[in-house]
C-alpha cells in the first residue's frame, strides 16, 4: 500500500477522530457540574453550529403537569444547604476586619488551609509565606470565632480556647502544655507529680478542660456540603432503591436548525462549507461526550448503590468496604473511567450528601481475621454510642469496644483509640460533664 494511499490516510483520520473524541469524553467525564457548564458556554461562545436547549416544559396545555420532575427538583433544592460553612464564617469576619490588604490575603490563604473541623489539613509553612507576615496572619485567624480554629491539632486548639479566656496561668493550661500524653493516656497520679499538684487539683483542671470544644467546626461541619445540585438522586421506594441524575446544572446542547440549512445552501463556497462542517462535527463531538459522561456517572453510581445497599436502608454505620476495581469489574470499565466518574460527583440520599468517591473504603480486619467492615461504619458506629451516651457516665475505650463487639463489629481498643481522635473526641475521663 502506497504511503500516501487514500485508505491509510482515511484510517489515520479516524485514529485522530477516536482520539480527539476519547479526550472530550474523559475531559467532559473529569470535570464537575460547573466546570461542564463552563465548557459549554465556550463551546457556545465559538461554534455557531451549537445552540442551548430551553429547560424541558413540565407542564403544557391540555396535558398533566409533571408532578414526579416537580418533586424531585423540590425535594433536592429544600436538602440544599442554607447555612454558612465555616471557611465563608471565617472569611466574612477577615473581609469585616480593618486589616492592611496583605495581611488580609495571607489571613485568607491560611483560612483556605483549614478543614471541616477548623484544623490546618496541612502545615501553614506550605504557603511560602515570609515568617513575619505568617505569625501576623496566623494571629489573626486564631482570634477570629470560633475559638480554637486555627490549629494544627487537637492540643493547640484547646491552648488556644484557654488562652481565649485569660487562663494562660491555669493548672488546666499547664496540663494541656506540659503533659499532654500523660493527659491522653489518663496517668493522672504522674501529672500531678510532674505538676507538682494534688490530684484533686489535677481533676479539677481535667473537669475544665472536659468543658471545651474538641471540634471548633462542629455547628458548621453539620451543614458544610457541596453548594449547588448534587448529581445523583437515591430514593428508597419500598423495598428498592431508585437512581437517578438530577441533571440540573448540565447544559443541554443542540445543533442549530438554521445553520443545518445554510450548510446545505453552501453547496458552491467550498471554504464556508468546510467552516461549517468542522463546526457540526465538534458540536456533535460535544454533544455526545456529554450524554456519555452522564450515562457513565448514572452507570457507576447504580454499581456503588447496589453494593452499598445497607448504607441507603440501614445508614452510614453499615457501609461496606468496597474497592474501584470491584465497580470497575460490574460495569466492564477501566479502574482510571470509574475514578474519574466519582472525583467530585456528588450523590444525595436520605441520609444527606456524600461524594461518589466516599463510598469506596478499605476493609477492616476483625479479630477472627475475617474482612466485613469499613473503617468508615465504624467511625459512624462510634460517633453514635458517644452521642448517645450518659454525659455523666461517659463510655470509656473498653466499653466501647465491648458495645462495638456486640454489634459485630470486633474492633481493637488501640483501633477505637486512633478512631477516637480521628473524630476529634476526647478521652472519657475529658469528656465527663461535658454538658
């Protein structure tokens, strides 16, 4: 075959064609519901052959309205969170403050650094920021309210909660400062002596620091979801579950009609023709890399919900452990589609609103060895026995491992532990009166 023969320049067409389409499908599959829209509104912007669908009409002369779509849409706009998250709280107070606009903008940086709780997720140090102007910025963000946000761990919050109340000289801040682990690990009598104390004053201080906030985020965590339409809808109807995409910020693309005729009137200027071709064809490419997208995402998620049954019935304490690769063997794709799929879609249900991503979670071995539960069911399961636990009585370790056990889930006592402060709960013998 001649290099230049018309059959092997028309099979590297189509490579190029399968390869250009290939990566507006993983790109439209990678990017968020908002990104997607940004996408269309360029491609609307430069390709004349595209044009914007209305909003389907759910309700015409002569016909029923579509109370099903009506629901739905209500039903995902009232479970939308209305609250501030903590990082726009924190913001508002810095944007109200008499700051100088450098400091402002590192106090900003910083702020974007913290996570839900009001943690660094990572060391303020990784901002590059000069030293002086970090401890200035650092400042600021330590005195805004809450108390406590602005540390970069559970120690250094509750400093910063005593040093909110004037109680720098305190036993409970010496404790706090000077025998952190002692205090973690409940030696008391050692403590006291390193203190100097009686251990009745040492319990006294043990009382106070009980009375703090462990997780300066806490009101906020409870109403800090994604802001705008989730992707995907799950609705338990009896026995089942439904699955659906909500579809509200994907934009609805459609070839223009008027410019579908000007190309067929262009027949004679070979130049305008080409133009236009050019233009159908991208917009088609678009079009359907978007349908894929949300056939892909819709595919996926009725994978996970399938496998994740027990968590839409029963809550997030029974949510299984479950790998990429077992999805991505359900649905016959590659384990890099499934990724992809999830990274930043987000699925409401009963139980609120969850990352596609968060429902994929290593498996826990028991104590027999086995493998049947996820580290996430029993950070739930754990936060609920402490929820509902006598404030008076609060459940030690050893308890909570025996209550764990009796709801199958064999768990070690250093595993609640880590656990334990992973959620940013204190110690029993601190969590005593805390109310």
């Amino acid at each position: 075959m001649s290099p230049h023969s018309p059959q092997l320049e028309q099979g590297i067409h189509q490579s190029m064609v399968m390869g250009t389409s290939m990566k507006l499908f993983l790109r439209t599959l990678q990017a968020t519901q908002t990104e997607l829209a940004q996408m269309a509104t360029q491609a609307l912007n430069s390709n004349p052959a595209l044009e914007e669908e209305p909003p389907p009409i759910q309700e015409e002369s002569g016909s029923e309205p579509d109370f099903e779509a009506t629901r739905r849409h209500d039903y995902i706009m009232e479970t939308l969170p209305q609250h501030k998250t903590l990082r726009e709280h924190l913001e508002e107070q810095v944007m109200q403050s008499a700051l100088s606009r450098v400091l402002e903008r590192d106090a900003l940086a910083l702020i974007a650094r913290l996570d839900a709780h009001g943690f660094f997720a990572e060391s303020p140090d990784s901002l590059r920021i000069p030293e002086v102007r970090l401890n200035q910025a650092l400042r600021v963000v330590q005195d805004l309210e809450p108390a406590g946000v602005g540390a970069v761990d559970l120690r250094e919050s509750l400093l910063l909660q005593l040093q909110r109340e004037g109680e720098q000289q305190s036993l409970a801040y010496r404790l706090v400062h000077d025998c952190w682990d002692d205090l973690t690990h409940h030696r008391f009598p050692q403590a006291a002596r390193s203190l100097g104390v009686s251990e009745n004053a040492l319990s006294i201080a043990v009382h106070r620091i009980s009375r703090l906030n462990p997780d300066p985020g806490s009101y906020f965590s409870t109403v800090e979801q994604p802001i705008g339409s989730p992707d995907v809808l799950v609705e338990r109807q009896g026995s089942e579950l439904s699955v659906a995409l909500t579809g509200e910020m994907v934009p609805r693309l459609a070839l223009s009609a008027q410019y579908r005729e000007m190309l067929a009137e262009q027949g004679d200027k070979a130049e305008l023709r080409r133009y236009l071709s050019q233009c159908f064809r991208e917009g088609r490419e678009l079009i359907r890399a978007i349908e894929k997208r949300q056939e892909t995402i819709l595919t996926v998620s009725r994978a996970i919900v399938l496998r994740q049954k027990d968590f839409f019935f029963r809550g997030p304490s029974f949510l299984r452990p479950l790998r990429m690769e077992e999805i991505a063997a359900d649905t016959r794709m590659h384990i890099s589609t499934v990724s992809r799929a999830v990274n930043g879609k987000y699925l409401r249900c009963e139980h609120g609103v969850y990352e596609l991503r968060s429902f994929f979670t290593a498996a826990l071995l028991s104590s027999d060895g086995t493998q049947g539960v996820s580290g996430a069911g029993v950070k739930a399961q754990l936060r609920a026995l402490i929820d509902a636990e006598n404030p008076a009585a609060p459940l030690s370790d050893a308890a909570l491992q025996k209550l764990l056990a009796e709801r199958g889930f064999n768990v070690a006592r250093r595993t609640i532990a880590k656990y334990r402060d992973q959620l940013r709960i204190l110690p029993a013998s601190m969590r005593k009166s805390r109310l």
